[in-house]
C-alpha cells in the first residue's frame, strides 16, 4: 500500500505520440522525439519557444551533446554514441525527454 506522503501528483500534462506537452500556466509547450528507439538520428520538434539549447544527457546525467537552435523536425545525428538510455532536455521549455539508442 502506498501512503500518501510518497505520491506524487504531475499536473498540467499531455501524452501523445510524438512526446510530452506541458501545459502550464497557460503557455504550451512540447519536445517530441521519434523514432524512439532510434539508431543513427532522431527528429526533433519543440513548440512553445522560438530558441533552445537542447541538451544531450546519457544515462549517467552528463551532458554528451549540446544541439543550440530552433528544431521544426530537424534530424540530430546520433552518431559515435553507444548504444543505450538517454534524456533530451530543454531548459526553456522545462521538458526532458527520455529515448533509446539501439546498437
């Protein structure tokens, strides 16, 4: 049984089929990654915000890549990373994304 001192409640989210939207204070935001799994490149979208430095985090939280810019589905070049768990996070936008690179 769970107590209700260790829930926790999210609100102000929306799952769909290209990633996570936050809704909060009335401002709308989303980063979508697919495919996920990947294997050389993802394509990204993030809505709600003109710029963003995306951070590429392994699953350790060091920061393997920084892609800076506007992402409309532009395709990021996975390339040279191994194969695993990673986090795709954009600060402005407070959305951190969590993707697989198959081998």
């Amino acid at each position: 049984m769970v107590s209700p001192e260790s829930q926790v409640w999210i609100d102000n989210l929306e799952f769909g089929n290209f990633g996570v939207k936050t809704t909060a204070n009335k401002k709308s935001s989303s980063l979508g990654i697919c495919p996920n799994p990947a294997i050389n490149q993802v394509r990204v979208k993030v809505s709600g915000v003109e710029k963003t430095n995306l951070f590429l985090m392994n699953a350790e939280g060091r920061i393997v890549r920084n892609f800076p810019g506007t992402f409309d589905g532009q395709v990021l070049s996975l390339g040279g990373l191994s194969a695993g768990i990673y986090l795709l996070a954009s600060p402005e936008t407070g959305i951190t994304q969590k993707f697989i690179i198959q081998p």
